[in-house]
C-alpha cells in the first residue's frame, strides 16, 4: 500500500511537471521576420507583436490573428464590363497589396481578399463605363493608375497598402474581335502601300541625285580633260617654236662661225663670190621657172673658168712629158 502511494505521488508529480512545462512553452512565442502576431486579453484587442521573443499570460491571451508583412498578389477572375458605347468584355485583373497595420487588417474587414476583389471589379465597372472601347484598349496605364489610387484610398481604413493594379487581359466578343482584325489588316495593308510609294520616292530622288552626281563627274572629268588637252597642246607648240628658235640660233651660229672662219683666212673677194655661188642649188632647186643670176656673178663664172685654164697649164709645164698623154692625129 505504501508503494503505490509512493508511485501515486511519483506520478502526479511528473503529471504536474509536464503540464507545467507545457503551460510555459505554451506562452512563449517567435515571431518570425515579416510577420506579426496580433494578441487578445479576454477577447479584447492587447497588443501587436513584431519580430522577436514574447511572453503572454496563460489562460488570458490568446494569438487572434498571424499576419504576414509581406507584398502579396492575387489574381481575380475576369470581370464583366461594359464600355460607353455599349460594348460588352471581359477583364481580368491583378492586384499587389501589402498589409501596414496588422490590428487594422484583423479587425478592419471580415474577409479582406474577398472584399478586395469586390471593390476591384466595381472600380473597373465605373472607370471602364466612361470610356469608349478604342479609349479602352490603348489606355491601360490610365487605367491601372486611376484603380490603384482607388483602391488604396479604399483599402486604407483596413490595414492595406495597394500598390500596383495590371489590367491582364481583356477578352473582347467575337464579332467585336473580327471587325478589329479585318480593321488592323486593312491598317496594315494601308501602312504597307504609304512605306512602298515612299520607298519608290526615296529610290527615285536616290537615283536623280545619282544622275545628277554622275553628270557633275562627267562635266567634270570632261573639264579637266579640255584643260589637259589644252596643255597640252600649249606645251606641244612652245616646244615646236623652241625647236624652230633653237635651229634658227643653230643655224645663225653656224653662217656666223663660217664667216668668222673665212675672215680669219683673209678670204678675197674672189673667195667670197665662189661661196656665194654654193647657193643655187638650193636655189635651183625650188619650184621657180627662172631665175636671174646677177651680172656680177657671170663674171664671177669667167674668172673661175680662166683660173680652172691657168691651173691646168701650170700643171702641164711642171708634169713630166711620159705623164702627158698622148694627143691623138688629125687624120689628113
């Protein structure tokens, strides 16, 4: 009996130990980082816990809500909208969101994604209901600027911070969808005629401007050739004249030199009428049909002939008789 008072007693001490651990680990918390503990004191609102180590009272605290710090995204379902001109899409649209007062964000909404998603698509049903679809569709950024500004004014009394809005994708109807395709061809086709007649412009002035350089070049080209032929001949001519100009010196010079040589000899006048006489030939020569020789130069001849006379007599006075060639007779 006393043994198993002793282990009676064993084991409510142990039992004891073990609640007691558990009641303590049970009232020390972590927060981790991003995230935040909203804490209740018998169902009233006690304090918000941040990053770290915490304590509550056991049996009057409790944790109501964990909350994340983080920037979340949700993507809500497409929309039905409806344009000004009574054109009829489907938009869907995603939302970044940040939650900045976890107690706000704990007692602020009921549902807060839920109530997010509802006040998202009645933004888009008025900012889309006052724009035509053409405004629609090449005005997204208007769009998720004006939401989000919407939205975060919103959101602000629940502990949200909204900060960004993307228009995802905007389903337009078939009918719709068709008229804009065949609209877009014809756009397209209309672009595709407008690049072709510039590019024919822009080919045509390009080969204006290269006629146009080419002849310049040619005029050109054509310019200095006329110049260098004209230097040419220029060249050719100076030369010719100081070919005849240098002969004319030579020839001077020479007719200079002879009659220097010819005084120096002490040429008789006789002398100088036989030099004279070299002359004809050339003269002679020509295409005239007389010719005057001056009386002074038939003299000039007699006197050569009676000395060529002379010469020859003094040469059969001084020749040996052998060398003398016999006379032929007379026949009788």
């Amino acid at each position: 009996m006393d043994i198993f008072q002793v282990f009676s007693g064993t084991m409510l001490i142990i039992v004891l130990v073990v609640l007691a651990v558990w009641i303590i680990a049970s009232c020390i918390r972590v927060v981790p980082q991003a995230t935040a503990m909203v804490v209740e004191r018998f169902g009233a609102y006690q304090a918000t816990w941040d990053v770290g180590i915490h304590f509550k009272a056991p049996f009057i605290d409790r944790v109501a809500k964990k909350v994340t710090l983080k920037e979340q995204v949700v993507d809500f379902p497409p929309q039905p909208v409806i344009t000004k001109d009574n054109v009829t899409m489907q938009i869907d649209t995603v939302v970044f969101f940040q939650i900045t007062d976890p107690k706000l964000y704990t007692y602020g909404v009921e549902n807060p994604i839920m109530a997010i998603g509802n006040l998202t698509a009645t933004t888009l049903r008025n900012i889309i209901g006052d724009m035509e679809l053409d405004e629609t569709l090449t005005s997204r950024e208007v769009i998720n600027t004006s939401m989000r500004s919407t939205l975060d004014q919103a959101t602000d009394p629940w502990g949200i911070k909204v900060g960004r809005v993307e228009l995802k994708n905007i389903i337009l109807p078939d009918d719709i969808k068709n008229s804009m395709e065949r609209q877009m061809k014809a756009e397209r086709e209309r672009r595709a005629v407008i690049l072709a007649a510039e590019g024919e412009k822009k080919s045509a002035v390009l080969r204006a401007e290269g006629k146009k350089e080419s002849a310049v070049l040619e005029a050109e080209a054509e310019k200095e050739a006329a110049i260098l032929r004209a230097d040419a001949a220029k060249e050719k001519m100076v030369r010719e004249a100081q070919g005849r100009a240098e002969a004319i010196r030579t020839t001077q010079q020479a007719t200079a030199d002879g009659i220097r040589m010819i005084k120096d000899a002490g040429a008789d006048q006789a002398v100088l009428a036989l030099k004279s006489l070299e002359v004809w030939p050339s003269v002679a020569n020509g295409r005239a049909t007389k010719i005057i020789i001056p009386s002074e130069i038939q003299n000039m001849a007699g006197l050569v002939e009676s000395l060529k006379e002379i010469a020859v007599d003094r040469d059969m006075e001084t020749a040996d008789p052998e060398d003398i060639p016999e006379l032929p007779k007379a026949d009788s």
